[in-house]
C-alpha cells in the first residue's frame, strides 16, 4: 500500500486554499489546485492564513478471498480478538494468515468461483446438467439450455458427481465462455 499523502487546507467556513494561486480561500469548485504534496506548505499556510489541514490518503486496495477465507474475517468481527481467531483459523502458513488480517483491515472481494459446461461423452451436442436432489442424487444428460444455472458445474461439484474425465467448458457467470 502506498503512504503517499495529499495536503488541503480548509477554513472554517469550507472554503479550499488554492495552493496555485496563492492568494486567498474559495469555494472548492473555484480552485485550481486545492491539494499539496508538501505536508510543511499546507502547515505554512495554516500559520499565516489560518484554516486546518486535511489529509487525504489513497484507499488500500481490497484483497480477493475464496468464500471460505472471507468466511473467516466475517467471523473474526464476532471475536474479541480478532487477529487471535483468524490466526486459529487460518490453518497453517503466515502468508494466508497476513492475508486475512489484511482483508480484516482493509477489506475484501469474494473471488467467483469458476463454471463449467461438461460435455457427455462420445456425444457432439449433449451436456451434464443437475436435477433436483430429491428426485435423484447423481448429474443427468439431455438437451438443455446451457445459460440456465443447473447446467454449470463447480470444480467440487465436477469432483462429487465423478465427471472429472469430460471434457469441461469454463463459463462466465453470464453464461459467454
């Protein structure tokens, strides 16, 4: 993460010192340059001006978990300790450890989990797809629109119904490939 920080300098009636032009405060959308880099010539304006500093500093970027690690950091904001659960946790490696604390701190995206279309073998046009569990408790094949939700595949549920050995199509969520 960068530190790099940008100075402004405010009054208290919310009006911007324009560090161009130099001369006096304005409303910000009149100001040419409302920010510094220099922390000490936002300091030197509050001394001979007045007004206080603003500091801005550039958002962390948010780290991409599985489900289950973001799992974890969600459970850690229910703790006292939180950097004690997620170490607990975290199973055993410092950099998912780091990982997660970091996500606990700056936050986190969900990575999605990849689809797949899987193709039946010795067929050209036919596809696994999953059927209510209550009916029957392995994939079924036949012809069937391959956007509907049913027809994708994660890599466990590829594993659970044995179709490792088919060839598989990797799909976005919106169904392109």
């Amino acid at each position: 993460m960068s530190e790099e920080k940008l100075y402004a300098v405010k009054n208290d009636e919310g009006k911007y010192w324009d560090f161009e032009d130099r001369d006096d405060f304005s409303e910000l959308s009149s100001v040419s340059c409302p920010t510094t880099a220099e922390e000490k010539d936002a300091k030197d304006v509050i001394h001979d001006y007045g007004g206080h500093v603003v500091t801005f500093v550039e958002e962390p970027k948010k780290v991409m978990l599985s489900k289950e690690q973001a799992k974890i950091v969600e459970d850690a904001h229910l703790y006292v300790w939180p950097a004690k659960y997620i170490t607990e946790n975290a199973g055993s490696g410092y950099e998912l450890e780091r990982l997660l604390v970091e996500a606990y701190v700056n936050g986190y995206t969900v990575e999605n989990e990849k689809k797949y279309n899987v193709k039946v073998p010795h067929t050209d046009d036919s596809y696994f797809y999953k059927i209510d569990h209550e009916i029957c408790n392995a994939a079924d094949s036949f012809h069937i629109d391959l956007d509907r939700p049913e027809a994708k595949f994660t890599k466990l549920e590829i594993n659970h119904y044995h179709l490792q050995d088919c060839k598989k199509e990797e799909v976005t969520d919106d169904g392109t490939k």
